[in-house]
C-alpha cells in the first residue's frame, strides 16, 4: 500500500503526459484524417471527382504509413521530429509520430464512414443544384456525423493504447509508467493499479463515444 | 409550347459485360403544363432518360433543352443553377436521415442562397401544400414511406420549379398510398402549372394522372400515346405487354417458376 502512496503523484503525471499525448494527436488526426478521407471518397473512380491520378497517389501514401509497425515510424520519423519540435525526446516529441501515424489511419476510417452515405441522398443533393462543396458540408458530413463520430472514439482508444509506445523516446504515460515503476521494480500493485486506470479509461471513451453516437444518429 | 425538348440524345455506360446503350437516340417533346409518363421494363432506361433532362448524367450526344435553354451547351456552374428550376422525387425518397422533415424543406432553398428565416417560411408553407404542417420536426425515420414521398415533394416544389421530375415515385409505398401521392402530383401540376415527367413500370400509374406516355424499350422511344384515349390500340409489343400484364403462377411441377402473362 506504502508502494502506491509514493508512486502516487508519479501516477498522475503519467496520467497527464497520456492526455496530452491525446489531446494533441486526436484533434489534428481528426482534422487533417478528415480532409484527407474525404478527397479519398471523392476521388475514387466513379465518385463525384474525376481525379484517378490523385486518387491512386493518396491511396498508395496512406497505405505506405499505415504499413510501418508504429514502432518503426517513431525511430524513423527521428529526424522529422527534431526538425519540427527540436528535440527527439519527450513528450512533445513523442506525439509527432503519433499524428503522423493517427491521420492516414483516421483518413482510412472517415473514407468508410462517408462510403457508407446513401448514393440517393447525394443523387437529390446534385439534382437541387449543389456544387462539390456544397455536398460535402450539406450532404456527406450531415449523413456521415455519427459514423465519424465513432471513428473519432476508434482513434481514441488506438492512440491512448499505441502512447504506451512513447515510453521508448521517454513520451513518458501511463503505459509507460506501468513497466517502469510496475514490471522493472517488481511492485506489482502499481501495476495493476495503472493497468486498472488504464483500462476504466478505454471504458469511458467507449461509453462517452457510444453515447455521443447515439445522440446524432436519427436513422432509426 | 414546349416544356422539356430532348433531341436525339444517345447514353452509353460502360459495364463490366461490355458497352450498354442505355439510352439510344430519343427524340421527346413534353408538352409545357402536361404530365407525361414514360413507361418501360426495368432495364430500358427510363431513370436514365429522366436523369439526362436535368444534366444529372450527361448525354454523349443529343441536346437537351428546357423551357427553351439548352442546357446541354450551358457550363457545370450554369447547370447547377439551371437545376434549381427543376424538382426531382425518387423511389427511395432520397432525404436526409440526419435532418427534421422542415430542414429537408430548407435545404434547397439554402442552396439557393435564400435568407434563414425567409427559407423556414416557404419550407412550413410547402409542407402545408402536401398536408403535413404537423410534421415539421419529425425525422425521416419516424414518417411512413408515403409521408416521406409528401416531404419529397415539399423539397422538391421549395425553390418553385417549372419542371417535377418524378423517378418511381410509387412504386416503394403500399397501394392504397399509391393513389395519395399521385393525387399530390395531379394537384401541384393543375395548382401551380407545374410539367411533370413520370418514370414507372406500371400502365395503372400511367392511366391515374398522365396526359401523354411514351414507351421506352431498350433504350429506344418505341410509341406515345394518351393513356386515356379508349380508341388507342398499342402498337408495340412492350405497350401491350405492360398494358395488360398480370402475375399468373404456372402450376407447381418441377421446374415451377413465376410468368407474367400478356405479351406478343
């Protein structure tokens, strides 16, 4: 018990750097992932833009980042993160791959959700007249709210799981501090206890994400 | 005078079983303040052919002229807004899940650039033409399949069209349903002058509200007559088959299967 009194505020640092980690991967994955999935299902052949030669570069760069092992992008990405942020250690340095990484996969994740919009609704979009532009903020993102919705809650719990990994380039988190503190030293309470937080949390973003979902869905 | 005038429009799609004339050659006239059908198989292109009078697919040849424009010369911007004079209802009714019946109204009218409250105005009128004022803020997902086709229609008469397009604007709602839908579309097309085209499979739809039917088969314009002109005797062998077709069961044996009687 003494073992967790000292490793307290430890505890609650890590369970800081973790949502910083989030809080900046999350909104630039969604923004960034969004555009990018969304020039995707646009340039798709047979969409609404005729671009196969965009469409196929896209397509090959998503699938290039999403192939690394998250691993391997964070060693590599080494340089770009000094570059960017002047340091390859640390938190901050830690959330670069992080977001490199998060869009393709959200981008990935909005493309389906947006696939998923009814062809006919688009069709009557098109027939009152919209442009491009217009069916997408009118029309795609109205219909496609609770998909991406989810895809939002999807990333989440992804990138709270993959920030364990930040650890390596001391992005510290809770990940982290569970084989530090927990699994190295043998204090096996602590452990359990982060893993525990760690778990409630993935919990709370489904439950919050479930609900959020649930709210802006009026198909049924 | 002439409302919709296409002139030898040709479309082909190419399919993965090779190149289909969707629709070939049709020369068409519809006739300004008249409801005209157009009647065929599935398969001979009528959806097509409604979709080529507002440029929703583009002809690869022919002309397309509407209320004396062609729009077939007219650029992507010009079409679009060409697009606002010209209503068009679906078969699966085609609205937004994720808005109230009201904003479905509002849609167009935002489109069109109309002031916010001026839009609210006109979309509680249009819902009270297809008498569902108290609709209004019901989602898509809580109205029966013919109180949806009644917000269609109110979307689609919001920006005041000349022209209604109707693609199957029956054929996914129960019989009884049927004839309130249709009856809607008689009273915009005497109300407010309104031309309507009306895509079916079905002869009975085409005798309940059509002046004129033109008979598609195959992507071709194969006859045009009025429904409702006893005196007609169908020439071509699709006009007679759908005039009179009805499910006839052939006895169960051991290559039972369903056929339509009516025919050569």
């Amino acid at each position: 018990m003494s073992s967790l009194l000292r490793a307290a505020p430890e505890i609650l640092q890590a369970f800081g750097e973790t949502f910083y980690m989030l809080l900046v991967t999350v909104p630039l994955a969604v923004l960034f992932g969004t555009a990018l999935g969304t020039v995707l299902f646009l340039a798709r052949p047979g969409s609404l833009l005729r671009a196969p030669r965009l469409y196929l570069a896209l397509n090959a760069t998503v699938n290039l980042l999403r192939s690394f092992p998250f691993l391997i992008l964070m060693i590599a990405l080494i340089p770009v993160t000094r570059l960017l942020v002047g340091t390859a250690l640390g938190t901050t340095a830690a959330t670069v791959p992080m977001v490199i990484n998060a869009i393709p996969y959200f981008a990935r994740l909005a493309e389906q959700a947006l696939l998923d919009v009814d062809r006919g609704v688009i069709e009557a979009g098109q027939a009152m007249g919209m442009s491009r532009k217009q069916l997408v903020w009118h029309i795609l993102y109205v219909e496609a709210r609770s998909g991406l919705a989810n895809c939002v809650t999807i990333v989440t719990v992804s990138f709270f799981g993959y920030s364990t990994v930040a650890g390596l380039v001391g992005g510290g988190g809770l990940g982290d501090f569970a084989i530090r503190w927990g699994y190295y030293r043998y204090e096996t309470l602590v452990l359990f206890v982060t893993v525990g937080i760690m778990v409630a949390c993935v919990q709370a973003f489904q439950f919050t994400g479930n609900t959020v979902v649930r709210r802006l869905d009026k198909r049924i | 005078m002439v409302g919709i005038e296409l002139r030898g429009v040709t479309k082909t799609f190419d399919t993965p079983t090779g190149l289909l004339d969707a629709v070939n050659d049709v020369w068409l006239c519809v006739e300004e303040g008249s409801i005209h059908g157009i009647i065929g198989l599935s398969g001979a292109g009528k959806s097509t052919l409604l979709r080529l009078i507002n440029l929703i697919e583009r002809p690869d040849s022919g002309e397309v002229v509407v209320d004396g424009r062609e729009l077939t010369g007219l650029s992507e911007e010009e079409v679009r807004h060409a697009r606002r004079g010209i209503g068009m209802i679906f078969q699966h009714f085609n609205l937004l899940a994720n808005r109230t019946a009201l904003d479905n109204v509002a849609l167009p009218l935002a489109i069109a650039g109309v002031a916010k409250r001026e839009q609210r105005q006109i979309a509680i009128d249009r819902l009270e033409t297809v008498g569902l004022p108290h609709k209004r803020d019901a989602y898509p997902a809580k109205l029966s399949g013919g109180e949806k086709q009644r917000v269609a229609i109110a979307r689609a008469l919001a920006t005041q069209p000349r022209i209604l397009l109707c693609d199957e604007p029956t054929s996914s709602v129960d019989p009884q349903t049927k004839g309130t839908i249709l009856g809607y579309l008689r009273e915009i097309n005497r109300r407010f002058g309104i031309t309507i085209v009306l895509v079916t499979h079905e002869m009975s739809v085409v005798r309940a509200v059509c002046d004129v039917v033109t008979v598609l088969d195959r992507g071709r314009s194969v006859e045009q007559f009025a429904p409702n002109d006893h005196l007609h005797r169908p020439r071509s062998a699709i006009a007679s088959f759908l005039a009179r077709s009805e499910i006839v069961l052939e006895p169960l044996g051991d290559d039972a299967s369903v056929a339509v009687a009516g025919g050569e």
